[in-house]
C-alpha cells in the first residue's frame, strides 16, 4: 500500500510539471517549431529540452532528473514563470524523500513500528521541520542576495560604458550567481558537519583528523604552466624593458626605426621572461616563506621609490619619509608598463600589416 | 606549546579561542555581504563585488575554523571507544 503511494507520488508531481511544460509549449511554438527556432532559438531548445526531461522523469521519478527539467524549464520561460518557488522547493524536497524511502521500504514495514513516547515524536517533528525548513530557506536566501548584489537596475546609473557592457552581459550574471550559489551550497553543508561534531564525536577520530598531514601539505600540479609562464612574463618584462630602453636604446630614440626596434626587443625581452619563468617555475610556487619575504619586499620597494620622489619635490628628509608620494610613483610606473604594452602592440600589429595578416 | 605541554586552566577551554575566532570571522563575512548589498545599491559596481568576494573568503574561513574547533572539542570531551 505505502510501496504504491511512493511510486505514485512522485509521478503526480512530475505530472503537473509536466502539464505546465506542455502548456507553455502550445501556448508559445504551437506547431511552428522551426519559426520560433529562428527567432528564438534558446527558449525553443530549452523548452523541448524541459519537455523530454520531465518525460523521463515520469519515467524514473528521480530528484535529478527533476531538478533539471525545473531548471530548462525555468531558463525557457526566462523565469517569468516563476518555478523557482514555495511549490517547486517543496516538490523538490518531496520526490527527494520518496525516492530515498522507496531504496530501503519493505513490504508492509509499517507494521513492525513502534513509537516510543513524547521524545521521540517531538524530535522526529523537530528534525523535518529542520530540513523542510533549510530546504526552503537557503535557496531563497541565495536568490534573495544575488537579485539584490546583481546590478539590473543600476547599469542605467553607471557613468562607466565599459563597466556597464561588463555587468548587463549574461554570461557574468550567470556565473556571478553560479559563483555564489556554490558558496552558499558549502556553507550550508560545512555547517550540519560541524554541528555533527559537536554533538557526538568520538576522540579518536578527531585526533586522527587533526593529525592528519597529508590534507595540509598538498603539492597542487597545474596544467597550465605555459599560461601562467605567460601571464607572469607579462607582469615583470615592463621594468626590465624599460631599464634596457634606458642603458641602450636612447640614442636611437629619436632615429626612424625606433618604433621597430623598441618594439622588437620588447617582444624579444617578452618571449625570454617568459621561457625563464616557465624554467623557473616550481622552486616560487607555495612557500609561504617565500611568498612573505616577496610581498614585504615589494611593499618596501614601494613606500622607498614613493620616498625618493617625494624627496626629489620637497628636499627635507624627514617631510619625505612621512608623506612618501605614492602616486607620482605609481604614476610612473603604470606609464612604464603602458609605454611597454603599447611598443609591443604597435610592434605587433604593424608587423602583421606589413605581411597582410590583419586587414 | 612546542614542548607538548599545555596549562591545565587553558587545557579545557582551547575549543573555545577556536570558535570564537571563528565566530568573529563568521560575523565579519556577514557585515562585508551586507555591506556588498549596500554598495551596489548606489552604483559603486567595483567596491561591491570586492567586498562580496572578501566577504565569502571570509566566510570560507570562518567555516574552517569552526570544523577545527568542532575537532579539538571532541579530542577533548569526546566519548572514548577503546577498551
């Protein structure tokens, strides 16, 4: 009897998803599939998508599959009907509990229970209302916070093109909320864990935990040692072009190939950096120590060049080392790297012209 | 600490210095997503994202920690299983 109640259950559920998709369907394409792919052609692929998931959800009533036929469903309808809602979180929470009933139900079960007093009733009672409670709470709170952090009505606002182009694009509102639903999703799962040993934890275990060293010393090997080769070259050739511009490039400064041979040896300097970074790569990577004495060091680099500018404007040792001037120094340096970047484009971009690469 | 030996007034109460670290980190996250909220409420798109990532690597944090003073309470007034 309650074997049949937890097949049936489900599928009822399914069905009335079921019956909004379809809905929606005939009520949207009709039978002018090929039109509405044209003009629309993400809502049509994820609205048949919806459809043949909540087909085999019927099917295999599994928490998944319905999950996902809420999702296309609700990427289709572009959340104007609103699924994300009381009913689907509910729904969610129901089919979950039938499907994890239906792994361990034996027949006629139900007549061997005993319910043992008051206690036990009121912490059954406690522990559903817990986690129908957290079913429904932490997905509204997420949404609650990204609807409120996702600036939709604030792009009109922003004085700033480039920005706005940034913020209105789709791909960063879904990977914003991606971001932030799967912290979200940790939190809320690292909490129980933690509460969990509060309540009732054996010592050894969490001793053995605690000594546990191979979780802590982890020795991560990246894939992508050319990027990051890359990526670091381009962070510390500027300097190093501009003190080669300085020693030997400035007589030719003012010839007619200085454009090309500034820019040559900038992307000569570029290319060896960053040889010698993907060389040198693994005695920098996570030694704390290292990255310390590094961070301090360029700290000190800082307020030292922003010292000197500010004894070079004002001659008084003392008025300098208190108001060191950060932003003539930083100033300068972002011209360097900007003088860097922009020999190296001019460079490359010309170079493509001349051998009709680029139009 | 290195010799192994710890007071016997501090021995009972370390959980505690873990959780509250942790609870202050946990706090500390909430106010910088609240203030995240806030700044994207006046157009300041930079500042609010900034402070919504601290306020999650805070958050992170703060969960660590709690899971490290969740172990040191059960290492101390856990049950013991070894006969």
């Amino acid at each position: 009897m309650i074997k049949l109640l937890l097949e049936v259950l489900p599928r009822v559920i399914v069905a009335v998803l079921l019956f909004n998709i379809v809905n929606t369907f005939t009520s949207t394409i009709g039978l002018d599939v090929l039109g509405s792919m044209v003009k629309a052609p993400i809502e049509t692929v994820f609205l048949m998508a919806s459809l043949i998931l909540a087909t085999a959800s019927l099917v295999y009533p599994t928490p998944f599959i319905y999950v996902l036929a809420i999702v296309t469903y609700s990427i289709a309808t572009r959340f104007s009907v609103s699924m994300i809602s009381l009913e689907a979180l509910l729904s969610i929470g129901a089919i979950a509990v039938a499907d994890h009933l239906k792994s361990f139900y034996r027949n006629r079960q139900e007549r061997f229970v005993e319910i043992g007093g008051r206690r036990t009733i009121v912490l059954t009672l406690i522990s559903v209302t817990t986690i129908f409670v957290v079913l429904i709470a932490v997905p509204l709170l997420a949404n609650a916070y990204i609807a409120a952090v996702l600036p939709y009505n604030i792009a009109q606002k922003t004085s700033n093109n480039f920005l706005r182009e940034i913020v209105v694009n789709p791909i960063f509102v879904l990977s914003f909320s991606l971001a932030i639903g799967i912290a979200i999703y940790r939190a809320t799962t690292a909490l129980p864990e933690v509460i969990a040993i509060y309540v009732g934890g054996s010592r050894e275990v969490a001793l053995e935990t605690l000594k546990n060293r191979r979780d802590v010393d982890v020795y991560i090997e990246t894939p992508l040692t050319i990027v990051k080769s890359l990526a670091l070259s381009a962070l510390f050739t500027p300097p190093v072009y501009e003190v080669v511009n300085m020693l030997i490039l400035s007589s030719w400064q003012s010839s007619i190939y200085a454009y090309l041979i500034r820019g040559a040896v900038a992307t000569i300097l570029f290319v060896a950096i960053g040889y010698a970074m993907y060389r040198l790569e693994k005695p920098i990577v996570l030694d704390p120590k290292t990255l310390l004495i590094l961070s301090t060091v360029t700290l000190l680099l800082i307020y030292v060049g922003g010292f000197i500018v500010s004894y070079n404007m004002y001659k008084n040792v003392l008025y300098a080392l208190t108001r060191p001037a950060i932003g003539y120094f930083m100033e300068s340096i972002s011209n360097t790297y900007i003088g860097f970047y922009s020999d190296i484009l001019i460079f490359l971009d010309g170079i493509s012209k001349l051998f009709g690469v680029a139009p | 600490m290195s010799r192994g030996y710890t007071s016997p007034r501090i021995k009972n109460l370390q959980f505690a210095i873990y959780l509250g670290v942790g609870l202050a980190l946990a706090i500390l996250s909430i106010l910088f997503l609240i203030w995240s909220v806030g700044y994207m409420e006046r157009a300041y798109v930079g500042t609010s994202l900034i402070s919504a990532l601290i306020g999650f690597t805070l958050l992170s944090a703060s969960l660590y920690v709690l899971r490290l003073s969740a172990y040191v309470y059960a290492v101390e007034k856990g049950e013991s299983h070894e006969k």
